[in-house]
C-alpha cells in the first residue's frame, strides 16, 4: 500500500513577511540616495563645471549646487578658470598644486646658450588662467604640456638672441616682455584655451 509523502510546511512568521513586504520599498529606497549622492554635485566659485553626456558635451555650468544623470550616464569636470596658475621652468617647489608645473629635468630646462656664446643658466615662471574650458579641455590634447614646450621654445630662442651681460642685468625685462608676447601669439593662433597674465625670470646665473 502506497503511502504519502511528508510534506514540510515552512511558517513564516509575520515579522518575516513584513519585511519581504516591505523590501521593494527599501530597495528604492537605497536606489533613491545612491541617485541623489552621486546626482547632486558642487561647483567652487572660482571655477566652472564641463559636463558631459556619454562623452559628449552639453553644458558648462556656473557655480553652485548642480544636478547631473548619475550612473556613468553624465560626466562632470571641474575648471578652475578664475585661479591663477603657474607653471615653473628650470627648478620646482614640492608645495605646488599644479600637476604640471615640476618639470622633468629642471637642470636641462635651464641651460642655454646666449646669443655671444656665453652658457647661462635661466629659471622662470609662466602665470597664467584657463580662458575657455571648453576649448581647453577639446580643442588640443594636454594643453598645459603644449604650453611647457612653447614656453621653453620662446625663452630658448629670446635669450639666444641676447649677450650674457643683457640676459643677467639689463635686458630681463625686455625678455619676460618678448617672450610674453610670443607666447601670447602662440597660444591664441593654436587655441589652447589659455592666457598667459605674466612671464617672470627667477634666477639667472
């Protein structure tokens, strides 16, 4: 004679499935914060937020709380365009915040020739902002490294024009002014997004 399986019966008690109740609930929940702290986003005051959406852009927006499509959907960089930056040429501070301003070889960027054949070493500075951050970002691929290379070009080739005397005493202001304007030009024909405020010689030996 056949007999019947025994069947195991699972009581659920009422705290349980309250909670499996309730558990769509707490998933959005959780969804709804994780969209709110990576949506909502700050923009400092001196700078201006490039968002992005799918890698394309879309909008540069001004300072302030903002909101953006979470989840990889929208991306957002922040350009500091009303701070003054500055890029060092022939030496380095460790306290800077510029991730391109300690060059690579300080020694080699500092030695040059004269124009009577005279060696000098030459240290100096380039203060400058970032004037669109649209086309600083787009427009050509690592700007501040493009400037770096037409900086040391334009000093190379200014004091190379000059005696060892006018590069020491009389004639720095005459370099950091040429060399200003060159860079000027230069920057402005190939578009990098910048402007160059100053050119300053530091030590010169």
């Amino acid at each position: 004679m056949a007999t019947n399986p025994k069947r195991t019966v699972i009581d659920v008690s009422s705290g349980a499935r309250s909670l499996l109740g309730r558990l769509p609930l707490i998933v959005a929940g959780l969804l709804l914060i994780i969209f709110i702290a990576t949506g909502v986003y700050s923009v400092p005051a001196d700078s201006e937020a490039v968002l992005q959406r799918f890698g394309k852009h879309i909008d540069t927006q001004m300072p302030g709380l903002r909101f953006k499509i979470p989840f990889g959907v929208d991306m957002v960089t922040i350009v500091p365009v009303q701070r003054q930056l500055k890029l060092e040429f022939g030496f380095q501070t460790y306290d800077n915040t510029n991730p391109f301003q300690p060059p690579e070889d300080p020694e080699a960027e500092k030695n040059m020739v004269t124009g009577d054949l005279s060696a000098a070493e030459v240290e100096w500075i380039v203060q400058y902002h970032i004037d669109n951050s649209k086309t600083y970002l787009f427009h050509v691929r690592n700007p501040e490294v493009t400037l770096r290379d037409l900086s040391e070009a334009a000093v190379r080739e200014v004091v190379g024009d000059r005696t060892v005397d006018a590069v020491l005493t009389t004639g720095r202001q005459d370099i950091e002014t040429e060399v200003g304007a060159r860079l000027r030009d230069v920057v402005t024909t190939l578009d990098l997004g910048l402007r160059i405020d100053t050119v300053q010689l530091k030590n010169v030996n």
